[in-house]
C-alpha cells in the first residue's frame, strides 16, 4: 500500500514558468514533509521541507504548500531552469525518533529552454 | 570535504553469491539508512541504524543483512536469499532528530 504517491510520472515546462509538483499520502500521522532531487546515477539531495504544523514553507525558488484536510503537498518552483531537470521525489516521516521516511515514486521534471 | 561515501559505483555479482556493499560517513552522524530504489518504485527502507551496534529492520529487509561496528560505516549484505537483488542502493546518514537525510551517490548492482 503506497502511503506517499506521486500520480504524474512525468512534467514537462517551460523555462521561466512555473512547475508545480504534486504528492498526495494516505498517513494522518506524518509529521514533516520533504522534498528531494535526484539527478541519474546519483543520490538525492535535500531541497525543502515542512512540518505538520505549516502550511507554507518558502526557499528562494523553491515554495512547498501543505494542505492537511486533503492530505495534499506540492512543490512550485519559480521560475524554472533548464538546471531544474531531475527526478523529484516527496518524502514524508511517521513520527517518533526513528526519522524513517517514505518515499513517494518520483516525478520526472524536464524544463525545455 | 564531509559527506557519505559509498562503493563501488557498479557491482556485477553472479546469482548465488553473497555481496556487501560499502557505505562510510565522515560528517558525525548518529543514524545510517539503507534504501533501495527500483524503476516506478521511489526508495524503500532497508535497514536503518539510529547507534552504534544497533540496527533494525525496515520495509524490505528480507534478504539483506547490516553491522553496524563503528559510527561512521554502515556496509549492506546482499544475501544469495534476496530474490531480486540487481537495483540501486542508496545510503544515507543524519544527526538525530528533525533533520533530513543526506544521500550517497549510491551503488549500481547487478546480479546475473
């Protein structure tokens, strides 16, 4: 049973524009939320993040939105760069101090110049 | 420079055989993960290690076999038991608490 989904395999935008990446979860008790990039053949890095308790969080470009009754996060770059092209992943952690994250499948994002 | 090693990049192992997969953090932290990552399947938790000499299970632990003997190494075993064992495996580390976690760039395995 997948608790994080990602349903768009794939996003295709513009640069300049915006991209919004988007990541549903079925766990009420997650309580931090977060995004990761991942270009091939390499690990993930860190991009941003939001606790339960926000509803907003906002890092130069980078602005992710938590809507809790629908059990909704999204990621809005803006603007995109052609630089912007990876595999965005949403990640959510169930709590207690294990720091255990699930992952959702990944979003290809790919900025056409 | 501080960060998370993790070698080789690419393992080529015949099926059959057991094979471990190294993962070293020189940045101090306490926790050390193992994730898999499968086409269309995001990462899943292997093993994760909150202290030395101490490790638990996580999603999809069967067939995969950890020590955890000093605070910065973390190798993976990857036991003739797993059934599919050819994916990318990732490591990663952080200090306790709200923090997230910081990923090597990972190991390319394929059993044939």
């Amino acid at each position: 049973d997948q608790q994080v989904k990602q349903n768009s395999p794939s996003l295709s935008v513009q640069e300049g524009r915006i991209s919004i990446l988007n990541c549903d979860y079925t766990n009420s008790m997650f309580d931090y939320f977060l995004w990761y990039k991942k270009y091939p053949a390499e690990g993930p890095t860190f991009l941003i993040s939001i606790s339960s308790i926000k509803d907003k969080n906002e890092d130069g470009r980078f602005t992710v939105f938590l809507n809790k009754s629908a059990k909704h996060l999204s990621l809005h770059i803006v603007p995109s760069q052609p630089g912007d092209s990876a595999v965005y992943f949403c990640a959510a952690r169930s709590g207690g101090a294990t720091n255990k994250l699930i992952f959702g499948t990944g979003t290809l994002l790919a900025v056409q110049p | 420079d501080g960060g998370i090693t993790q070698s080789p990049k690419y393992l080529f192992r015949k099926e059959g055989q057991n094979v471990t997969l190294s993962c070293e953090q020189n940045l101090n932290h306490d926790a050390m993960y193992w994730y898999r990552q499968d086409p269309g399947q995001g990462l899943r938790l292997i093993y994760y290690s909150q202290i030395v000499n101490d490790f638990q299970k996580g999603d999809i632990a069967e067939g995969y076999s950890v020590s955890r003997e000093k605070k910065e190494s973390f190798p993976l075993t990857v036991t003739s038991a797993q059934k599919n064992p050819t994916a990318f495996y990732l490591c990663a580390s952080t200090e306790r608490g709200y923090s997230p976690l910081h990923f090597g760039n990972g190991t390319r395995l394929t059993v044939t």
